[in-house]
C-alpha cells in the first residue's frame, strides 16, 4: 500500500492532469472550459510552472496514479499583480472526500510561504459546498460572487471568490 505524497509535477504527469481536467470539462461546472484538452496542448499550460517561485504546481500522488493536483499561476498579467496568484485544485473523481485536497493545499501554501506574495485568490463555482469548505479551512474568506458569470450545461452559473493573506516576505534588495 503506497502513501499519499506531495511533489512538484512533472511533464510525464501531464497525461494524468489532463484525464483528471477532462473529467471536470465533462462532468461539472468547475472549470469553465467546454473542450476537453489533449496532453499537447495542455503542454504550454504546464511549462507556466516551475519548481521554485510563485507559480507552482504540485501533485499528490499514490504510487505511480495521481490523485489531484493544486497550482498558484499568475493573478493578472500586469506588474502590479505579481504579488497575488490564483489558486486552483482539481482531485481525481475517485479520491474526493479522502482530503486530498488538504494535503494538496497544505503543501502548495507551506511552498508558497518564503515568496514574496501578499494575496491568494480563487473562484468556485456555485454550488460547490466541499470547496467552499477547503478554502474556509485554509483561511480563505469570499469577497463577492459574479452572478451567473458562465453558461455551461445550458443554465448560467455564479462564481464565489476567496481571497486568503498569505505571510508577506519582503523582496530582496
């Protein structure tokens, strides 16, 4: 019996991420996204992470199969933003409730405490209450929902944003 562990993610995971997005494409209303991806083309989304800095990407993993994944990416593309990222999570269909997430984002944020960061941000959509518990649970607090923002499956659905400080390390000067 292999333990759940936490490491970076590495390009031969990406056929497992994309599996584990598809299902959401598919299957729910969590990600936005109608198409599902291919390994390929998911390919320029991976290389936006590396394995120090502010954007990171972590997989929790058993043995060789992937459980989830979380990743901080870039907030807002100007300047001004580099001091917040977006957080995101997505747990293989098979291992929800079994937190996975926790640990995911445990790790993400104990990764995530020596940059030079101010503020984590994430949108759920609603109606999603075991999200809005993992984010409550690791301090996030909602700032505003956009009403019916998306239209997937036929019907528009909302989005609540959370907003968590993180502990700010100066830059080096």
């Amino acid at each position: 019996m292999h333990t759940l562990t936490v490491r970076a993610a590495r390009e031969t995971d990406l056929p497992a991420l994309t599996d584990i997005y598809n299902y959401y494409i598919r299957e729910s209303p969590a990600t936005f996204d109608i198409v599902p991806a291919t390994p390929e083309n998911r390919r320029e989304w991976f290389h936006h992470y590396s394995q120090t800095g502010p954007h990171r990407l972590l997989v929790a993993v058993r043995g060789d199969e992937v459980a989830g994944y979380a990743s901080s990416s870039v907030f807002r593309p100007k300047p001004a933003y580099l001091t917040s990222v977006e957080t995101s999570i997505y747990v293989h269909p098979d291992r929800r409730g079994r937190q996975v997430g926790s640990l995911l984002y445990t790790e993400l944020f104990r990764a995530l405490a020596g940059e030079d960061l101010h503020r984590a941000y994430a949108g759920v959509t609603l109606p999603n209450d075991a999200s809005v518990a993992l984010h409550r649970k690791f301090g996030f607090q909602e700032v505003g929902v956009y009403r019916e923002v998306g239209r997937k499956f036929g019907q528009y659905w909302s989005v609540a944003w959370f907003e968590k400080a993180l502990p700010h390390r100066p830059p080096q000067t």
